[in-house]
C-alpha cells in the first residue's frame, strides 16, 4: 500500500570529504563531518560497554540510543529541534527544510559503489514473539511510514550506518542519504548519498579538506510559509 516506486535517476554519489563537507554545509550550515563522527562514537561507547550478561541485542540498541542521543544533543544547541512524530526520533532543521531520521544499514552502507538498505529484517535468533516486541523493529516500522508521508515542505534525511565487527576491531561506516524508493519495509533506492568519514575504534584521525571552490548540487526544497 505504501510503497513508491523506484527513482529512474541513479542516485548521487558523494564520496570525496571535502565535497562531502560542502554538501552538508549546503544542506545547513550547522552539518558538518565532526558531529556525525561524535554521534557514531557514542554510539560506539555505549556498544563496548555490553558484557556477556546483557541481552543478546543489547549491543546493537545501546548502540542506536546512545547514537540518536548524541547527535540530538549537538544539534538541539545548533538551534534544530528535536522531534518525536508517533514516538518516531528526529532532528528537525530550524526552517524545517530537512530532518534527520537514524537507521541501522546493511553492509553496503559508507560505500561508494554500494547498494545500501536498512537493516529491517532480522535473523532467526529471537523468536517471532520477541521480534514483535523488539523497540528498534519498531522504530523502524513508524520511521518508514515517516519516510513515506514526510510533513510538507521537508526534506527527510537518514543518518545510515553500519558496524563491523572483525577480529576484535570495530569500524562504523556511515552515510546523510535521502530515500527515493521503499518496498516493505526497506529502503530499496537513494537520491542523494553522502559519504561520511568512517570510524574504528582505534584513534579516530578526521581529516576535513579544504571546501572546493566548484558549487555541488544538492536539491533541498526550502520549506515556505
């Protein structure tokens, strides 16, 4: 019933960090790389915090919540607003032009030539009842329906990242998207991806390049009225 259709038009790639960065200051001058980077390390704290007595997707929700807190908490002190549409948590820019949504994705998410997806669905760990009442499958039920029926006049955003985990390491890499196509409960097409720094959990190195003079196109329909 809700679904949409495919965009005919691939989506655009930014991949470099100094384009990067020149996008999301387009978008609003309050973005840049850092708070993103911030948000994903505090995710990335509350995650290694989880010992062998938590719940099996304790990890994985700390992680989220910790994330979603942060970069609310950066953002609400550069004047956005902090939004909860059917208990759905967003960050609103001041003109209400964009909003930021904060989804788990796939592997392909941070990747330049990738695929990303949202990571609704889940694997055969927890049975169908916990899954029912699992708090993250949840968020991500209304934040599609969100996604579909954003409010007049906004733009809404998905703050997607990925961990990965392997031999010991951890690497977050993450993406500012916009969603142009869903079917079910995944975000199946993109028309705008903006490829952010990637964090491990060894010393985080974050190199900004100078903003390059040649204007880059991101569409963002100022909200009016």
């Amino acid at each position: 019933m809700f679904d949409i259709e495919p965009s005919p038009r691939p989506a655009q790639v930014i991949s470099d960090p100094s384009e990067a960065q020149a996008c999301l200051w387009a978008l609003d001058p309050a973005l840049d790389q850092l708070i993103f980077l911030e948000a994903s390390g505090s995710g990335l704290r509350a995650r290694k915090e989880v010992t062998r007595l938590h719940a099996p997707t304790a990890a994985g929700t700390l992680h989220w919540h910790s994330l979603v807190h942060a970069l609310r908490t950066i953002l609400t002190l550069r004047a956005w607003l902090s939004k909860d549409n059917n208990n759905c948590p967003m960050i609103v820019s001041p003109d209400k032009s964009i909003a930021i949504l904060m989804m788990t994705g796939c592997k392909d998410t941070g990747k330049k030539h990738g695929q990303p997806k949202n990571q609704a669905d889940k694997g055969p760990v927890l049975d169908a009842a916990i899954q029912q009442n699992n708090q993250y499958d949840l968020f991500e039920l209304r934040a599609l329906h969100e996604l579909k029926r954003p409010p007049s006049g906004t733009q809404i955003w998905v703050f997607l990242y990925h961990v990965d985990e392997q031999q010991g390491s951890v690497t977050i890499r993450a993406e500012l998207s916009r969603p142009s196509a869903f079917k079910g409960k995944k975000i199946i097409a993109w028309s705008d991806r903006i490829i952010l720094e990637t964090l491990s959990d060894g010393p985080v190195n974050v190199n900004i390049a100078d903003v390059p003079q040649a204007p880059i196109d991101v569409s963002v329909e100022r909200k009016t009225g």
